[in-house]
C-alpha cells in the first residue's frame, strides 16, 4: 500500500516550457487535490478533483491545467512555466463525505519541487 | 481573508519543556479542525481530526482540543524528534472535502 506517490520528485525547466506532474493513489479515494507550498504562504489549493472526469478551481488556478481520466490519478500541467511557478507542489487525497458534516482527512504525497528558470 | 491564523510562527523549546501550538479560525460552519506534521522536505502527515468542541485526542506526547474558536496542540515533554513545522487546517461545510491551511509553526526541539 503506496498511499500517495508523486513523479517527478525533482525538476528544472525553462521559462515557456510545458510539464505534466502525476499523482497516484491506491487508496481508492474519491477526492484529489493539488497545492503549493510556498516560503511564509503556506499551503494552497491549485485544483482539486471530486470523482473521475470532474475537475475544479481552487484557489490559485491561472497558469495550471488538469485532468482525471481514471479514478487513482490526479495530473497536474503547466503549459507555458513561469519563474512564479517555482515551488513545491503536493498531491492529497480523501475519501469523499459519508456522513453529513463530516470531512475526511487529506492523505499528501511526498512532494514535487519544481524550479523554473 | 485568513480564516486560519496559527502561532507562535515559530517556537524553539528546550527537550522536556511543555509548550501549546494555538490555531485561531474564523469560517462559519466548521466540519472538521486537522493538525498535520511537515517534516523538512516531505509531505504533510495526518495528526487528528476534532469535529465538535471540548473534543481531546492524544496521541504519545501530543494533545490536540478544540473550542468553539480555536484549536490547541500542546506538547507535553517533548524531544528532539518532535521537531517539525506543525499545520492546522479547517473544513468548512459549503466545500467538497476542501481544506483551509494555515501557515503553520515551526517547533524546535533542542537537547
């Protein structure tokens, strides 16, 4: 049981280069969120996913896409990178709400660092 | 908006001097408080969750407690091990699962 994986762990691009992070999980999770976590700024959610084929904003969006074509991953694009996108982004999931008023806890990945030149 | 505020930012402690970590939040309808560990390089990992207030749970030498207001970690006879950056999250009940971080504190444990 992997839990939440992460590929790349590492990566440097250039100003204007496209890149796709992957997210995997195999705990067979209805939710899947994408953050960054910057110096002094804490967590932020980029896009978050409720089942597969659905996706939706969170909130810090521009200049990221993504996509759940199958339920166990949650991808991750950024088609033009910009230096502002250097950060270390994470990958969380959870199960979805199975009693009113509850929310599950978010299991996280170990982490993609990305820095862009 | 910050809905979450934690303090100290950061807190150095002297091994077996007990200590609180504070988490304020401001979100209408609450459905859940999460106290997370970050280690330096790696993911966060899950603490507890507390749903209603005067709710407790230990776990070794953490306790987390909640109010209506705020949440508490306290620390009772740490060691070094414990030292980490340690985030407090909210739920809130209009979001899907969403959660609201806030920017942690950094807990230094020295021997």
């Amino acid at each position: 049981n992997a839990g939440v994986t992460q590929t790349p762990k590492f990566r440097v691009l250039k100003t204007g280069q496209s890149m796709t992070l992957l997210c995997a999980q195999d705990m067979n999770h209805e939710y899947m969120y994408w953050y960054r976590q910057d110096p002094g700024m804490g967590l932020r959610l980029i896009h978050y996913s409720v089942g597969e084929g659905t996706t939706a904003k969170g909130e810090v969006p521009d200049g990221y896409n993504v996509s759940r074509l199958k339920k166990q991953n949650f991808l991750l694009g950024l088609e033009s990178a910009a230096p502002s996108q250097t950060s270390v982004y994470f990958c969380a999931s959870s199960h979805a709400r199975f009693l009113a008023g509850v929310i599950n806890e978010q299991f996280f990945g170990p982490g993609t660092r990305l820095t862009v030149l | 908006e910050d809905q979450v505020t934690q303090s100290p930012e950061a807190l150095r402690l002297q091994e077996g001097e007990s200590s609180s970590l504070n988490c304020s939040y401001t979100v209408s309808g609450l459905r859940g408080l999460f106290w997370y560990r970050q280690d330096p390089g790696k993911g966060p990992e899950f603490l507890f969750t507390l749903y209603s207030a005067g709710e407790e749970k230990e776990k070794e030498r953490l306790k987390a407690t909640l109010t209506k207001k705020e949440s508490f970690l306290h620390i009772t006879a740490p060691k070094p091990e414990d030292s980490a950056t340690y985030l407090c999250a909210v739920g809130r009940g209009s979001t899907l699962g969403r959660l609201y971080f806030g920017r942690g504190t950094q807990l230094t444990v020295w021997p």
